[in-house]
C-alpha cells in the first residue's frame, strides 16, 4: 500500500512517531487482510486521515529555530504581560533599593534570572529549542533577545511611567532589575509557547 505522505515527513516527537509508525503498519497489515476494494478504501482512507492529523502542527514539541522580529514580538509581548503588575506596584521599588544597597545581591538577582530564562528556553524541554547562528559562536541570538527586550521595556516603561529616577541611578538599576525579573520569564515563555 502506497502513500504520498511517510511517517518520516510528520513534524512529531519521536515516541509519538514510533506511535504512528507502529499505528501505519496495523492500518497495512489490515489493509491485507480485507477482501473488498471498498474496504481496502476504506482502510487507506483512515490511514491518510491518522497521517494528516499527526502531521497538523503542534503548539509543543515543534522545533524551533533562529531568532527574528516574530519572537522579539512574542517575547514583548511575554515581558509586558508579566511586567505590567510590576510597574505599578510599590514593593517593587522597596526590593529595588534593597538590590542597590546589597551589589551582591542586585549581581545574584540579574544572575538568578538569566539562569531561570535558560533553564526556560533550553533545560526545561517545554519546546525543542535548537541554538541557531550564536552571537561570536557561543552566545544564542534568542538568550539575548528575550533577556534584551526584557531589559530594554523595564527600563523604558519604568522611566516613563516614572517609577525610576535616574538622578540616582543605583536605585533606579535595582528598580528596573526588580521588574525584569518576572518580565524575562514572561518573555521566555511568549517566544516559546506559540511554538514558532
């Protein structure tokens, strides 16, 4: 029995293509055993039908590669969805100024949430993210957008909402790294969850 569509060319884990693998060769095998051409149509017509719907793109467990102004837009958006409660509330510039008079803690909290936005895009397998074209070989183009963006709309909404003053600008870093925290994580997870 032949079919345009192979079990290879559907964009699927592996044990959920083992699954369809193993599913194709019960649809041939019975495809043997019936004795009508109606029902041998019948049974081709169901395995087409289990290939086109295995083949439908999942929102998990897609690959994703490279890094464009699609997901700068998605992470954006993340980071703003998760950063908008941070700037209107008031303990984010009381953890804020803590940060600015505690470096080591204020380094540790930028760390720390590096570390959770890798664990996020790379470690924690909520999508097969592939690093693509590296910034110098070794830095991925999408850790540094998601982590930028985030960066970047902390500082920004902050100032102009005036949360910040850079008047004096240790407080105000401790602020904006407050809020980038949650936003980075939000980000992560807007570029990653559409599975583009």
């Amino acid at each position: 029995m032949t079919d345009d569509t192979q079990p290879s060319e559907v964009s699927v884990s592996d044990s959920d293509r083992d699954d369809l693998e193993r599913l194709l060769a019960e649809f041939d095998a019975l495809a043997e055993t019936v004795d009508s051409p109606r029902e041998r149509e019948r049974v081709r017509s169901a395995r087409r039908a289990a290939v086109v719907a295995a083949s439908e793109a999942p929102v998990f467990g897609r690959v994703i590669r490279g890094f464009d102004r699609t997901d700068l837009a998605e992470a954006f958006l993340g980071c703003v969805l998760f950063g908008i409660p941070m700037f209107v509330e008031g303990g984010t510039n009381e953890v804020g100024h803590f940060l600015a008079t505690h470096p080591i803690s204020l380094v540790g909290t930028l760390l720390g949430a590096t570390g959770l936005v890798v664990s996020i895009l790379y470690v924690a397998d909520i999508q097969d993210v592939r690093v693509q074209d590296p910034f110098f070989g070794v830095v991925p183009r999408r850790l540094v957008g998601v982590l930028g963006v985030s960066l970047l709309t902390a500082a920004v909404v902050m100032t102009g909402w005036g949360r910040v003053e850079w008047g004096e600008p240790l407080f105000a870093l401790g602020d904006v790294v407050v809020a980038f925290v949650p936003m980075s994580i939000g980000a992560a997870l807007g570029d990653i969850l559409p599975g583009t």
